[in-house]
C-alpha cells in the first residue's frame, strides 16, 4: 500500500474558550475528502496539543474515535491546527484594534465652523 505524505488540512476554528485549559474547538478537512468535528486544542505544561474526538468505552475510560496513524500525520495535523488558532487569534486582535481606532475617530469631537 502506498502512503501518501501529502495531506492538506483545511482548518476551521469553531469556538475560542479564553478560560481553562480547553483553548478552542475546531474542525478539520483532509484532503477535501475527510472531515473531523470536535478536534480541541488544549494547553498543557509543555504548551498547545490537540485532542481528537473520543468516547467512552465500557470500562470508562476515553477512546479516540478518530486519529492519525503515523507520527508525521499527527505533526501536520497538530500544526495546522496551531497555525489556524493563531491566525484566527492575530485577526481577532487586528479586527479589535480596527474597532478601537473607528470608536476613537467617530468619538473625536468635530469642529464646525
């Protein structure tokens, strides 16, 4: 069986949890064919990771439901998913600043004359 090492991920991310461990909720699309809902991205003591979707099994402990099979798959798809959480965060902070500085000039008092 040939492996093919070219995976794209389109990323999206869902929600961003400002509190906790728990940083956002994403959703993934590989290669336009296969999609994962409910990634989530966690912060631990060695920085951000992400979970995969999982359940619990009979003895009540989680499973992953879906995951990648090599450690390679599992880099790019962790790195695609940082890489999107920090871009959504970038803009996020751009797109405030951009309203600040709207408020700051609709709020400046205007000379008439």
């Amino acid at each position: 069986m040939k492996e093919n090492n070219a995976l794209h991920y389109d990323v999206k991310i869902g929600s961003i949890k400002p509190e906790g461990a728990l940083k956002a909720i994403a959703s993934v699309n590989i290669n336009g064919a296969f999609a994962v809902r409910g990634i989530r991205l966690i912060e631990g003591s060695k920085g951000l990771f992400v979970a995969m979707p999982s359940q619990k099994n009979q003895k009540g402990e989680y499973q992953d439901i879906c995951f990648p099979i090599t450690a390679d798959a599992r880099k790019a798809l962790q790195n695609a998913v940082i890489e999107e959480y920090n871009q959504f965060l970038t803009q996020g902070q751009k797109q405030k600043e951009e309203q600040s500085v709207d408020q700051e000039q609709n709020s400046a008092p205007t000379m008439t004359m």
